[in-house]
C-alpha cells in the first residue's frame, strides 16, 4: 500500500532494513497483545461466574435480612427500630478501601471491607428490654450481606474495566494484523521489487557496455591487422602489353 499523499518510499537498502525492522517490532507486539487478550478473556470469564455466585449469594443474605428485620420487629413488640438505629449511628462500622490488583499488565480496582465491631456499641444495647437478641442476629445478617455487596460491586468494577480493556486491546490486536502489519509487508514486497528490478537493469545496462566494448575492441584488432598485413602487387588497370616493333 502506498504512503500517505500516495507516494512510495524510496528503494533502497536502508529503507528495506527499516521496514523490516518495523515489521519486526508490529510482529512481535502482535503476538504480546494477544497473549495479553487471551489472558484477560481467560480472567474476564472466571468474574464472569464469580459475579452470577455472589448475585445469587446476595440474593439470599438480603432475603434472610428482611426476614430477620421482620423477626426484630415481632420480638420489639412492634416497634419501628430503624429510626432508633438510626439516631444512634454516629460513626460508621463498616468502611470499603479501594486496592490495585493487576492482571496482565491492567491495573484493576478491589473494594475491601473493612468492620470496626468497636464502633457498635452504641447500637449493642438495643433491645434490651426484650428481643436484644434477635436484634443483634438481625445486624450480624446485615453485616453478611453488606459483605457480599461489596465484594459483588468489586467484582461488577473489575468486570466493567476488563471489558473495555479487552475491547481496547482486541482493536489494537485487528488493526496490527489486518492493517499495519498487511501494509509493512506490502511496503517491503514493493522495495523488494524494485529492488531487484534495478539489479536486472544494472545487469542488462553492464552486459550491453561490455558487448559493444569487445566490438569496438574487435573492430580496432582488425584495423591494426590490415595496417601490419604486407602490400600484395595488385594488378594494372593499364595495357601492359608490349607493342611491335615498328621498322622504317
């Protein structure tokens, strides 16, 4: 394929050990971005089937919270302890730190749970007075499923950047094979040809000077022959015949 503005580069040696140094450096970048691609597809299907167990696993802490909440409030006699627990949550027991992990070169986000149990206190009184236990089982389900969607939303995150990680690197991995890669080698064929097309004019060019040389050289020896070759008694183009005597 041509250059840009459809010119060709010039063909010669140096431009041919150029391109085929690009033509090395686009090959191997090939072959380490599908690696790259095949390793992040391998990985991209083990979230893939973590995130649908944690989904499913999510679904039953959060089923077993509400029919946990449910059991709190039958043993408060009624009572709505949402708004109580709320008024005594200062500080919050449960935080999430954000970690690097690293797959195949890809820097990818990790949630971790971090729980202070000692930041609860001011909720472990509650229910004192009657139903202090089912409550307290009620929060420890909640803490199980708060768990479960925040290793859920890492995995979703890690999901998310590896899919359009993989898309990046697939265009990467197409245009080096279907398009940068196609265009050196049709570069190089094209110097090539050329190439050898000025050797066989050099070739013709060389052989024709050296013919009309060994003519001209020829042409000379036959001259300085003729110039050497003795003089040969040609014959008169006069009468040479002796007349008669003539008597008076």
């Amino acid at each position: 394929m041509s250059q840009a503005g459809g010119q060709r580069p010039a063909a010669n040696r140096m431009t041919l050990q150029t391109f085929k140094a690009r033509l090395g450096g686009a090959s191997k970048g090939f072959k380490l971005l599908k690696k790259k691609r095949d390793a992040l597809k391998a990985k991209f299907q083990l979230l893939l089937k973590d995130i649908v167990d944690t989904k499913l696993k999510v679904g039953e802490c959060l089923k077993d919270g509400a029919f946990a909440l449910a059991k709190s409030h039958y043993a408060s006699s009624g009572d709505d302890i949402a708004s109580t627990v709320i008024e005594r949550a200062k500080r919050p027991s449960i935080t999430t730190k954000l970690y690097p992990d690293n797959v195949a070169g890809v820097s990818i986000p990790v949630f971790k749970l971090m729980h202070d149990p000692s930041k609860d206190t001011s909720v472990q009184t509650l229910g004192v007075a009657c139903g202090g236990a089912v409550i307290n089982a009620t929060r420890e389900t909640y803490v199980k499923a708060v768990a479960s969607l925040v290793r859920l939303a890492s995995l979703q995150t890690a999901f998310h950047t590896l899919d359009e990680e993989i898309k990046m690197t697939s265009r990467r991995v197409n245009a080096l094979e279907y398009v940068l890669i196609p265009r050196i080698e049709d570069i190089i064929a094209y110097i090539t040809q050329e190439m050898d097309e000025q050797a066989r004019e050099e070739f013709f060019r060389v052989k024709k000077v050296v013919e009309k040389k060994k003519a001209k050289l020829a042409k000379e020896r036959d001259l300085l022959d003729m110039a050497e070759a003795p003089a040969i008694d040609a014959p008169s183009a006069l009468n040479t015949k002796k007349d008669a005597d003539l008597i008076f």
